[in-house]
C-alpha cells in the first residue's frame, strides 16, 4: 500500500472568502482529507465547512495539536498515514509551522521517513514583507515582541542597528491587543529616520499596509486595536 | 476618480497547474488587469495566457522591472494608478519582492501615498520552512550563499552557531545549476549532527522535502542539479 503524506494546510487569515487566498486544488485536498491535526477544534471544523457545505465532520478524526500537546501524543497522528491516508495539519491563522504551531509533528514525520509536502496560502509574514518594499533579499523573522519594556527598548535598538549595518528586514508581531501599544513605544523610542511598515488586515476587505519614516507616523498613526498586524522595521529598497 | 492599487502578483514556481498555488480570486484579478511591471516578459505572458487563454496581451501595457531597470524609469510604471488603473508586478517565480524584484517600485509606491496589496501564492522560502520542522516562531532568509570557498565555509558555521545558540532557523538558496555542489559543500564541512533540510522542486510532481542530519544526507544524498531548491539549517522543533 502506498504511504499517505502529510499535508501542511494553510488557512485563511480572518473573515475573508476562501477563494482569495486558498488555490482550489488545495481545497479539493482539505475536501478529501479524514484525518487532521489541529490547533483549534472548533475554528477547522467551521474551515472545512466553509471549503465545503457538506464536509463529513462526523466521518473524520480530529487531533488537537497546539501547545498543550504532549510529545508523546504526537506518533498516533501519524499513525494514518501508514494505511494510505493522508493527514493534514490545519493550525489556527494561515500557514502551519510558521509562527503557529505543527514543526513539531514535522520533525517527527522526518524522523519517521514520512512524506511531508506543504501547500500554497496566506502568510501574514510574507504578505507584510512583499508589501513592505523592504529588502526581501535577507529578512529575518523575530516572532513576538518582548513584554518586558527595557528588553523591549532594547530589542528596537537591535533592529536598527541590523538593517543599519546590513540592510537586513525585521519583521516582528505582538498580540492584538496590544498593537496600539507596541506602536506607541515603536514611536517613542524608534529614531525619525526609521522606515517602520505596518501591513494590518492582511487579506481582509479593512487591509492597510503602509510604509513611512517613524518621523511620518507620528502625525498619521491609525488605530491598531485587536486588528492582526505585522511590523516591520528596515531600509526602502533600491535595485 | 478612484486610485487603482499595485498589487504583488505571485506566479508559478514552475511547470506546476495554477490552481494548485494561485487562488481563484488571484488569477481573476490577474486577468482584468492591463498594466504589468514584470521581470521577464515571455515568462509573464506566458503566465497570463495559463490563467486565461484569451487574454489581451496586445491590448496590456508590459514595463520591464528587473535589475536592469533604473530608478529614473520606475515612476511611469505608477502613472496608471492614478487614472484608476490597477498596475500588478509579476517577477519570474513566486512573490515579487521576496528573493526576486519588485521592492523598488513598492518602496516608491508608498513614498508617493499610492495604495499596495500583496496577493497569496506560491514562495519556496516559506513553504521550505513550513515542510522543514524547524522552528518557525523565529527564522532568517538570507539569499544566495556566497560563492568564494572560505566565505562559504565561514557562512556555514555562522548558521551552525545562530542554531545552536539562538535556535533561530537559517534559510538559503544557490544558482541551480550549482546546487550539487552547495550540498557537496555543506557535506564535507558542517558537523555531523546539523540538521539540514532540503526542499526541492516545491508545489512540483517531483517535490521532495527532506530533513535529515549531515551524517544521515552523506549516505542519502539525490540529485539536485538544475532543480530548484531551498536549503534549510535548523534544530527539529519541539513545543
């Protein structure tokens, strides 16, 4: 019998309809897939449903798969796919693995000789950077901002200092509600001639991305409340 | 009168059907578009008349955005925008902007207040790293490894150490057609328990996602000449 694969199923990123951002084949193969590994129960369900009015929850297994997860619950995952059936890991926003979780039962995969192939969609990360005209020749994604204000300070500063030295994009995020704030302290502590990028609604009908010296943004900064946001911090960039 | 947006269309990283990587509501936009800013003009029409195989290639507007292009001539690629046109960016493979041209004339776009979107395809970096399990709360992109022997062998170690330290998962790539011998490189030079990841001909039938340590690769090494391919190095991830 042949091998199933394991399947990295991208998502949408909020509200937006489905054909915006998931190419149809990929669809097709979320609609004929039984068994999943997912971040959150009830928001892959409402996925599916929505890829297919008709979807046959009931006819399909469903393993959580997010931080809470034990390593030792990781193997009966990927049990399916030695009886021929493929297995898709479906995580919360856009693209599993990626600042979500799933790396994890790759890195199993691997180690088990599986087959791994992942699929084309929406990445808020890659979305803000090709928007951003910032260098995308070297990017770096630095995850969640720190919380702690002095780490934080210190973490701008870094990033200054990088795309000063080397031209190198740094890309950062923070929990929703907090955007406001990390905007807030981006403006008091960033130097004027800083060109920050703020690509927020990614894909969304509310999208806005904008890119301006920290100078500009303190005379145009637009509320950021609870809307899911990239920032970047680097240098426009000329051929 | 309405401004018209420039969007960051992505393409086909390869022979593959398009609607395996663009989503439906991409490729419609893509086909009511007139004006294009595209690295290669045979690849982009090409690419156009896969969408749609009526489209009016002779009644569109092709600029040419590619290394070659000067600064001076990147304001008339904008001047549709604001008679209400859209204007696309198309580069030779995947996402404009990311690896490949089309930052320049974004970085303009949003120095003169126009409106950019980023639409949702295929990028080998991120679907590289999503098939890897590596970490992917923090990762760099760093383009092409250099091609001199002692910087290359430097930039190893440098990637060895970032890992090692930090965690942080570090990306790359080489012209390829010298792709079998960046691996005979990494082979002969990194340490026996690096982990690597090789992602090769992504979201094509003969995609193949591996990660393996350097001493695993040096038994099971494939072919990857004139195969495109990104190379990963990084710690498999445990949450």
């Amino acid at each position: 019998m042949t091998k199933g694969k394991l399947y990295l199923m991208p998502t949408l990123l909020g509200s937006e309809t489905w054909d915006h951002v998931i190419p149809a084949k990929v669809a097709e193969l979320a609609i004929n897939t039984r068994y999943f590994a997912v971040e959150d129960l009830k928001s892959a369900r409402r996925y599916l449903r929505k890829l297919d009015r008709t979807f046959p929850i009931d006819k399909s297994t469903f393993f959580i798969l997010n931080k809470n997860t034990l390593p030792t619950d990781l193997s009966a995952m990927l049990a399916p796919l030695r009886n021929g059936h493929n297995v898709a890991i479906i995580s919360e926003a856009g693209c599993p693995g990626v600042a979500d979780p799933g790396a994890d039962l790759v890195a199993l995969a691997h180690q088990r000789g599986d087959f791994v192939s992942p699929l084309t969609g929406p990445s808020s990360i890659l979305l803000g950077l090709m928007a951003s005209g910032f260098n995308g020749q070297s990017f770096c994604f630095n995850g969640y901002i720190p919380k702690e204000r002095k780490k934080r300070v210190f973490t701008f500063k870094d990033y200054e200092r990088e795309v000063s030295k080397t031209g190198q994009t740094q890309i950062f995020m923070e929990t929703p509600f907090r955007n406001n704030n990390l905007l807030e302290d981006l403006l008091n502590e960033c130097l004027d001639a800083t060109f920050l990028c703020i690509a927020c609604d990614l894909t969304l009908p509310t999208e806005r991305v904008q890119t301006m010296t920290v100078a500009e943004w303190r005379e145009k900064a637009f509320d950021l409340n609870k809307r899911p946001t990239m920032f970047l911090i680097g240098k426009p960039f000329a051929m």
